[in-house]
C-alpha cells in the first residue's frame, strides 16, 4: 500500500497542478477501497449465510405465512406479534426458558467453577482427570438427553430410587412425567452436559494468572479468601462475563435436550420458546407465527448481550 | 524493625538438598546482601524467611520469636519481586495500599500513607495510573513503594534492579541506598550482581552451592577473602590466579623469579597464588616479577585493562590508572604488590600469616 501511495506520488509530481489533484484523489480511493477488497470473501459469505436469511425471517414475521392454509397469505403487518401478547402457551415457554437457562447457567458456572479451582492444584494424574472431565461435552446430545431420561425413569433407571431414599421424592416415579418439577429433569443433563466447558475455559484463564501474584498478595497479608476475591476473580471476571454471556445464548436455543427427554411436556411444562419455535414452524407449519416468536427472543437476547457486553468492559482492566 | 536469625537452615527438595547449615543473624536496621552464582540458593534463603518456602531443617527467628511455621502473612515483612509482581488490574495507589485494604484500615490513613510513600519516590503524578501504563524504573519504585506502605519488620528484595537498563539500575541502586538510610531498615537483598553487593552492604554473604562461603563487610571481602571463591567472585576484572610451588623463600614463579609476599610465613604449603588487576604494575621492557607480551589493551580513560600472555603461564588482567603508555605487542614485566597478593593452599582456602589479619 505504502508503495503504490509513493510510487503514484512520484509519477505524478511532474505533471501539471491539476492531474496531480486527480491523481491523489484517485490513489486514495485505491486505499481506501483496498482493505474491503481483501474482506469481500468474507462479508459475501457472511451475508449469504446470515444476513439474507436474517432479513426473509424477520419478512416473515410481518406476513400471513401457514402451509395448513396456502390460500390465506399477505402481510399482516403487526397481527403476529399481538396474537403472540395474548398467547398463553408463549408467555409460558417465555418463563419456561428463564427457568431453564438460569438454572442451568447457575448450576453449570458454580460448579464449573469449583472444578477449574480443583484441576488447578496440582495432584497426582490431573492430566488424566483433565482430559476426562472433557468428556460429557464429547458425548452427542441426543444420547446423553435418552441416558438421562432412562435414569429419571424408575423402571430402569436408579435416580427415583436415590432421590426417594434421600426423602426427595415421597415415592420413587417419574419426575418427567410430572409438570411441576418435570424441568429439573432436562437441566440436571444440561448441567452435566455443560460443567466441561465452564471448568476448560475457567482453568485456561486460572493458568494465566501469573503466580508471583499470589506470592505477592501472600506477603500484603491476604488470606486465601482475599486472593480469592481480589485477584482470581479480577483475573476470571472478563472471562466468567463472556463465557456466561456465550452459554445465556445458547443454553436459551438449546432445545435439544428438552426434545429428547420430555418432548416439550406434559403439558407443555417443559416447553421453551425454542422448541415452541420449532414446533409452531415444522409441525403446526405456522411460519409467519413461528419467525415473529424467534424475532422476539432475538430481541431478548441482543439486550442482554448489550448488558452483559458493557459490563465486560468495565471489568476489563487489564 | 526487628532481627532476623537464621540457625542451621537446612532446605532440599525431595533428594536434592539446596541450602544445608546456613547461620545468620541480621542486626537490626542492617542491610545485608546475598551474592553468588545462579542456582547457589541465595534466592531460596530470601524465600524461606518470607514464609513463601517451607524450612526443612532449623529455624528462623524474626524480632526474637520463632516463624518456622507461621504463613507470609503473620511474619510481617515486605518483598519486591524481581518481576515486581504489581497487581495489573489496580492503580499504582491500590497497588500500593493493598496490603492496608487488607488489614481494612481506614481509607483516610491508606490514602495520607500511600500519598506519603509516592512522594518519597517520586510517584505523586501517577497514582491513577495502570502498571502497564508505567516505565520499568517506575513499575520498579511501585514495587518499592508496595513495601514500604506497610512499615514492615524488615525488607526482603529479590534481584529487584535484573530488570532494568545498565542506566537505570545505578540510579535504582542509589534510590535503594538512599531509602534504607532514611528508614533504618533492616533489609536483606538478593543479587548475583556484585557491584550491587559492595556499593549498599552493611555486610555481604557470599554463598555458593547452597553453603555460606564467607560473611563480612564489602571491604573484607576484597581485601582478605576467606577462600579462592569468595577471592575470584568478588573483583572486577576478577583476581588473577595462577598455580604455583613454593619453598620456604617464598612463590616460584614462572620464568623462574621468586615472589614473597608481605604476609609470607615459612610454614604455608601454597598451591596458587591470586593477585588483582589492580595490584600488578606494568612496566616497559622485561624486568619484573614475571614477563609477557602485552595481546590486547583496553581504555576506558580513567583505566586501562591490558591482557599480558605472560612466558610459561598464560593471560593475566593488569589494570593501570589513566591512559597506560603500552600498546599491543608491547613487552612488559609485571611487579605484583606485595601487600595485596593472597595465597590459598590446596583446598582453597586462604593463607594468612596470623588470625588478626583475616576477617
């Protein structure tokens, strides 16, 4: 780039006053149209992919669009989104979700994070025990939803049992098969299924934290408490914020364990907007409903991001 | 301020012993500095007093009472780091109030206390800064300011000037210097820098393979080291030392001309005789102690280095005051100062004449 602005430079300055002016300008836009040259694949691809689809979803959530009724199509303006206000089956999946995602979130992240702190000492094997907390993450979803689901179930599975003995449960049946705790069912496998990731990204931000620090803080007096707070929670906190921010998001989406273990019931107990999306969209066929409900949810979870986004970095000091 | 006593330190890690009966007292308001090679263990000393190393054999008096198993936390001593260990995501008055944050004094007496440490150093204009938005001389007085915030016992430092520009470590060096006369602090300072050594001791250790070689003030140490290590390590350029015989005349040298020091008794049985730089005087021609050729002469103006082949023996350092009149090539006879050579026997230890001339 430098070259061509001296090279183009150089063969203009002889020339009259008025081609050096045209030239220069013309050098210019060449540098600034260079740098979006060389990203064009990228932004093509990416507008391809997102932005098109993005724009035609939240198309559809302004029209009349349901295969169970072809003949009945056109815009319907804001019809959706005020059938979606007085819509019962969503403002239940809407706290449905809350409950799903926070439950998941405080669970995976709490005990995600106590795992992080454990795999940071040293001990005997811990490579070993590194590599197999992994695991879960590696295990497909819909298996892990089916074994769960076989676990919760008290004609093969030992949980109803356990949580009887432990005064739990009055007897031991189903959890899933009963609407007012059936939720705890699909977040005690998401739990599982998420503490890996939380403890992975958390240990690789402990591990970066220089140790003289804490040898430092050792001889200002700080007990383990006050290393604990003051400087590995300072050091984490750009992490911990995005990392919840990430897992909010998808946690919200996921609906794939819901899917396999309750099927959104009974009763709609378990329904998220997620899988109410997915049901209004691929079995009621509902399109236009269906993208008005994720336009929502987009919604949500963008002023969330921007919450959380802006707290990062304030966190961010370092 | 209080002492520090060391008895019969001992330390190993697993079969490894690095430190093994190491006694020391450091008096009150003393500066005394630990010098050696890497890996003499002087830096694992500084670490068991702070309480950051656990102590595998003997114990550690601060102020009388006995530490051995008291946390870092409860000996109440500062330490600057090496890597200065500032706290990155606080400003330079967090970082240095930390240490009061966390005894949760009140924050009037934290802010007047910081105020008070930053003007001592010179830091009063960057107090909201980042320690990333810091030099290192200034990342350095933090550190320093860290410390002494607390008004602790005693100061531990760490090779605190290893991470400074050549310019920038003489003037930390008179900046250290200057606070422990103002604090009368008893300060331990570790350093494999023997310059830092002999310009802030009150006393310098020299240790060397996890054993004390010798304790005495800088000038002890030049003039009468205790053994052939201490002898070599402290000095620069370091002492010229060569093997040798002797009979009850005195030093054969090569070339065949017969050396006696000042201090010479019939009775030493030397094996090497060790002569400083400083203390061999050039002369024109081939009369002298000993001969050579003159291979390469360096001036720094206030001195010249010449590196002498001499006959039958090898290179040996002379250093001469001003602009020496000797050139590469030159033939020269060098005369050692009788008074200033020392001769160590077999073992390497030192041969003095009588008790009262050695340290």
């Amino acid at each position: 780039m430098e070259r061509q602005v001296t090279a183009a430079a150089g063969r203009a300055a002889p020339g009259t006053p008025q081609r050096t002016s045209r030239g220069r300008r013309l050098t210019l836009l060449k540098v600034a149209a260079e740098p979006y040259l060389y990203l064009s694949p990228a932004l093509i691809l990416l507008s391809l992919v997102m932005f098109v689809p993005l724009v035609i979803g939240i198309g559809y959530a302004f029209q009349k669009l349901s295969l169970t009724d072809p003949f009945d199509r056109g815009w319907a303006g804001l019809d959706n989104f005020r059938t979606l206000a007085g819509d019962r089956h969503f403002w239940r999946a809407l706290t449905n979700t809350l409950w799903w995602t926070m439950g998941s979130l405080f669970f995976q992240f709490f005990l995600g994070l106590g795992l992080a702190l454990l795999l940071n000492r040293r001990f005997a094997g811990r490579r070993l025990v590194q590599a197999l907390v992994f695991l879960p993450w590696a295990v497909p979803t819909f298996l892990s939803g089916l074994t769960w689901a076989w676990l919760f179930n008290p004609l093969i599975g030992p949980l109803p049992h356990w949580m009887a003995a432990l005064g739990i449960l009055s007897e031991p049946y189903n959890i899933l098969a009963d609407p007012d705790i059936a939720m705890w069912g699909p977040i005690a496998a998401n739990v599982w299924f998420g503490i890996p990731f939380f403890a992975i990204t958390l240990l690789a931000a402990l591990q970066s934290i220089p140790k003289e620090l804490y040898e430092a803080a050792a001889m200002d007096g700080a007990t383990a408490w006050q290393m604990f707070t003051k400087i590995t929670l300072s050091f984490l906190a750009p992490m911990i914020a995005i990392t919840v921010l990430l897992r909010t998001i998808w946690i919200a989406n996921f609906a794939d364990l819901i899917f396999v273990m309750t099927g959104g019931g009974p009763a709609n107990s378990t329904q998220i907007v997620a899988s109410y999306i997915f049901t209004t969209a691929f079995r009621r066929l509902d399109f236009g409903y269906a993208s008005a409900i994720a336009i929502v949810l987009l919604a949500l979870l963008l002023a969330y991001a921007l919450v959380l986004l802006s707290m990062r970095a304030r966190l961010v000091r370092v | 301020m209080a002492e520090i006593e060391l008895r019969n330190i001992a330390k190993s890690y697993g079969d490894v012993e690095v430190l093994r009966d190491v006694n020391l007292t450091f008096d009150d308001g003393e500066f005394v500095v630990l010098v050696g090679p890497s890996g003499c263990g002087k830096s694992t000393l500084l670490r068991m007093i702070a309480g950051l190393e656990s102590i595998t054999g003997g114990e550690i008096a601060i102020g009388g009472a006995v530490v051995n198993d008291r946390p870092p936390r409860d000996r109440d001593i500062a330490m600057v780091f090496q890597s200065y260990a500032l706290y990155p995501h606080m400003n330079v008055a967090r970082n240095m109030g930390f240490s009061l944050e966390i005894r949760k004094e009140d924050k009037a007496l934290i802010r007047e206390r910081v105020a008070l440490a930053a003007r001592t150093l010179g830091l009063s204009d960057l107090l909201e800064r980042l320690p990333k938005e810091l030099s290192g001389g200034q990342r350095q007085r933090v550190a320093m300011g860290r410390a002494i915030v607390r008004d602790p016992e005693a100061f531990l430092f760490d090779e605190p000037l290893s991470n400074l520009d050549a310019a920038l470590r003489v003037e930390m060096r008179i900046e250290i210097a200057r606070l422990h006369q103002e604090l009368q602090a008893t300060m331990v300072y570790v350093t494999h820098d023997q310059v830092e050594a002999l310009t802030l001791a009150d006393r310098i250790v020299v240790m060397n393979r996890g054993r004390i070689e010798q304790v005495g003030t800088p000038l002890e140490l030049y003039e009468s080291p205790a053994n052939l290590f201490v002898a070599t390590f402290i000095g620069s350029p370091k002492m010229n030392v060569v093997d040798c015989t002797a009979d009850e005349r005195g030093v054969h040298l090569p070339g065949g001309g017969i050396f006696c020091p000042e201090a010479w008794s019939p009775d030493f049985r030397p094996a090497r005789l060790g002569v400083r730089p400083e203390h061999i005087d050039l002369t024109a021609g081939g009369q002298g102690d000993c001969c050579g050729w003159a291979e390469v002469v360096e001036r720094l103006g206030s001195d010249t280095f010449v590196y002498v082949n001499v006959d039958d023996w090898g290179g040996m350092v002379a250093r001469q005051s001003g602009n020496a009149p000797i050139n590469p090539g030159d033939r020269v006879g060098l005369h050692f100062d009788p008074a200033q050579a020392r001769l160590f026997d077999n073992a390497g230890t030192a041969l003095y004449a009588s008790e009262t001339n050695r340290a």
